[in-house]
C-alpha cells in the first residue's frame, strides 16, 4: 500500500500496565502492530487473520494444526489476549470452535474492541480476569487446547510459572488436549528447566520449540513448551519449524531430558517472574516478540 493512501491511523491509550500503541502497517491493508511501553506484543492482519508476522505466533500456529484433525473445532482457552492473533487465526482456519480468551489488562481489553474488534460470530469470548483464576475457573475436561501467553510488559508472572499452574491446566484439558506455553530466557536456561520439570511432573509427553541459536546460548529468545498426556506429533512438528523462514529446532525424549537436569519442579511458594529480557531482546521486525 503507498503509504500516502493509507488513511488509518495510529491509536494510543493509557492502559492497566503502561502505554499501549496501535501502528497500521504501511505495508499491509489490514496490518496492525501493538506495542506496550514499546515492546511489541502482538501484530494482527484484520483482512488475513491467517498472516502471522511474529516467529513465535506462527510456531504455536503450527501446534494449532497439528494438535487435532484438520478443520475440527476445537474449545480452546487462551491465557493472555494482546491483541487477538491467535484467537482470530483459529476462527478462521477451524470455524465454529469455542474459544475463550483471559486478558487481565481492562484497558487493553477497551482499546483492541474498540479500534480492532473480532466479528461476533467468530466463537472468541474475552474474559477482563487474571490468566490463572481463568484456568481454574473452566470446568474440567473442557479444553482441547490451553494456551499460555501471559507476561506483564516483558516477564511473565511467578503465579503462572509453578507446578499448580501446569496442574491446573491438566485439570482443565481432555485427555487427548494440550498444553502450550510461551516462555522467554537464556542460557544457563534456569527459569525454562524449572518449566520443564514442572511439565514433567504432571505430563508423560513433551517437547520444547526454540531457534537454535537461543538453545546454544547466543541470544535471549521465545521458547515454545509443549506438554499432552497423549503422544505429541514431534515429527509433524519438526518438519513445519524447519520450513520456516526462522527455522526451529524440536527438542524431546532424550535431548529434553538433558535440558532439564536436574532441575526440580517450582511450587507457589517458590516460583519466580521469568528472567528480565537485555536490551533490544524483542524488537520490531525481529523473528521473536
């Protein structure tokens, strides 16, 4: 689009954790990126709900397909909203799924209905409710999907970092469900293990999803952490990272096993924020957000 023609513009509002931003994309019609405090949290194409700019919202994208029967709806519960990407991509890839979103950011909530709202008919419900009240709220067995998202600017919160957590959402999930968290660190990776010993305390099956230079320790990056009581299409998944302009690399089984260590799951009492990202961590245009 010739930027000289693009009428819309950006949106700004004092919401419940800092400044949120809304910037069109002059590249795309329907392109929309926020940004809160300027760290960029979501990107959405309002005219292709299936575009997803960000590395790690395609990586998740890939477990959605994979995680059930093409075009199946699925009851799906999202912890952590931004602006709906996620939630938008699965109405429009598996129609009359149910989905419910947990956003704890009041006026986040105001801001993206207001200037990017989903069509009534899309089966998305935004719950203004803390991501771990939400998860202990649905009925059990209800969800074949739960995914984690939540961070409070650039950390996610201690509350939703512990083995009740992950328990929880086993609690909430079908035996066949899955559970999906989107966790940020670095080596020596001491807040990943302590996540991946809270996931094998409570599931058989798991894997991890990272690019490989965040799994050498050369940077700070998004890592992907999955976990089911049923066997999870690590082969599937591998393939769809690799074709990616980022390609990922799927870690399970023996080569997750050395990851964790030693590394003992984290209760309430004991678990903490993950780590604060260095500078320049998560930019605009980078393959993570």
């Amino acid at each position: 689009m010739d930027e000289a023609e693009d009428d819309r513009i950006p949106a700004y509002a004092a919401v419940d954790y800092g400044t949120a931003r809304l910037l069109p994309d002059v590249d795309r019609p329907g392109g929309w990126l926020l940004t809160v405090d300027g760290a960029p949290q979501s990107y959405v194409d309002t005219d292709d709900p299936t575009h997803l700019e960000f590395e790690y919202a395609r990586r998740l994208a890939h477990v959605i397909d994979l995680c059930a029967e093409p075009d199946e709806p699925l009851d799906v519960l999202h912890l952590g909203g931004g602006a709906l990407t996620l939630p938008r991509y699965l109405a429009a890839t598996r129609p009359g799924s149910r989905q419910q979103v947990a956003e704890s950011d009041r006026g986040l909530i105001t801001l993206i209905g207001a200037h990017l709202p989903v069509p009534g008919d899309a089966g998305i419900t935004v719950l203004a409710s803390d991501a771990r009240a939400a998860l202990e709220s649905v009925p059990p067995a209800s969800q074949d999907l739960v995914i984690a998202d939540v961070y409070g600017g650039s950390r996610s919160p201690a509350h939703i970092a512990s083995v009740e957590f992950v328990r929880a959402a086993d609690r909430a999930l079908r035996p066949h469900g899955c559970y999906a968290a989107n966790l940020a660190d670095a080596a020596p990776f001491a807040f990943v293990r302590s996540q991946l010993a809270n996931a094998a305390a409570v599931f058989p099956y798991r894997c991890l999803i990272a690019e490989p230079a965040v799994l050498r320790g050369r940077r700070f990056g998004n890592i992907l952490l999955i976990a089911s009581r049923d066997e999870l299409p690590v082969q599937g998944l591998a393939r769809r990272m690799l074709s990616d302009a980022f390609p990922a690399r799927v870690e399970y089984g023996a080569s997750l096993d050395r990851l964790t260590g030693d590394a003992q799951p984290v209760t309430d009492a004991d678990a903490v924020p993950s780590p604060v990202p260095p500078g320049g961590a998560f930019t605009i245009g980078g393959s993570d957000a």
